[in-house]
C-alpha cells in the first residue's frame, strides 16, 4: 500500500511538471514566433548569434518580446529601429517604404550588427554602437543601461 501512494505521488510530480513545462513553451516568446526564423537567416548569414539580433529587437521595440514598441524615435521605427541613413551603407537604393517591412530591417540590422562586431572585436561595444552610433562608442560616450538590458534580454532568450 505504502509503495502505491509513492508512485502516485511520483505520477502526480511528473504531471505537474508536465503540465508546467507545456505552459512555458506555449507562451515562451508568443507573438513573435514568426520573426525567429528572420533572426536565424539573417544571423547566420552575416556569422552572427541570433540570440544578439532578438535581444537587441526586444531592447528597441519592447523588452517582453511582444515587440510593441514600434513608434518612430529619432528617425527610426519597426522591430529593429535601424535608421534608413544606416541601412542604406549597404544598399543605397534601399527606400523609406521598404523598411517598413520588418524582414528588410531584421536583414540590415543584421549586416549592421556583423560590422560593428568586427569593428569593435567586443559584443559590448558593438551593442552600444547599434544604439549610440559609431562615434559615440568611440568617445567613449556611451551608456551601459542599454547593454545591461541587451544581456538581461538575451538570458530570457535562453
């Protein structure tokens, strides 16, 4: 009798562990699935870490990965907040219009991020010059908040 209640107990763990787990994957990054396989893409073809393109899109556009922070600030908008000035260093015929489609921005933002990564041959510093510009990290004139909850963003990537 004793060893029954031991496997109940035991089949009663492992469901709610079961039931737990389903939970956490079925709302783990909801609402923006869809932009995973562009974060893939666009990282490896520039040799990046995708997980280095999501959390800098959850710092510009909403830390709980819903992406809603879409508004316009300081002439940039959409998921990755790349400036159109920016996108066009690598293709110049590139238009206002197409960066509203946030595959194009994942993309450029992507070929942006694997610059500065060989240009600083530091994650940090290429994570402020995203936000800060080029020049600013340079300087030295750069603000760590925005790298703190780049890595906060990235552990809740996993």
């Amino acid at each position: 009798m004793k060893d029954k209640k031991i496997w109940i107990y035991i089949l009663i763990f492992f469901g709610a562990m079961a039931m737990t787990l389903k939970n956490v994957l079925s709302t783990k990054g909801k609402g923006n699935d869809k932009y995973d396989e562009m974060f893939l893409k666009y990282a490896q073809l520039e040799g990046i870490d995708a997980k280095l393109l999501k959390a800098i899109a959850m710092n510009e556009s909403g830390q709980k990965m819903n992406f809603t922070n879409l508004e316009p600030i300081g002439g940039t908008t959409g998921i990755m907040h790349i400036k159109l000035e920016t996108a066009r260093d690598y293709n110049k015929k590139l238009t206002a219009e197409d960066l509203k489609n946030y595959e194009v921005q994942i993309q450029y933002a992507a070929k942006h991020l694997g610059r500065l990564l060989k240009l600083f041959g530091n994650e940090q510093k290429a994570i402020m010059a995203y936000n800060q510009g080029e020049g600013n990290t340079l300087k030295g004139k750069t603000v760590s908040e925005y790298y703190n909850r780049y890595v906060r963003n990235k552990q809740l990537i996993g």
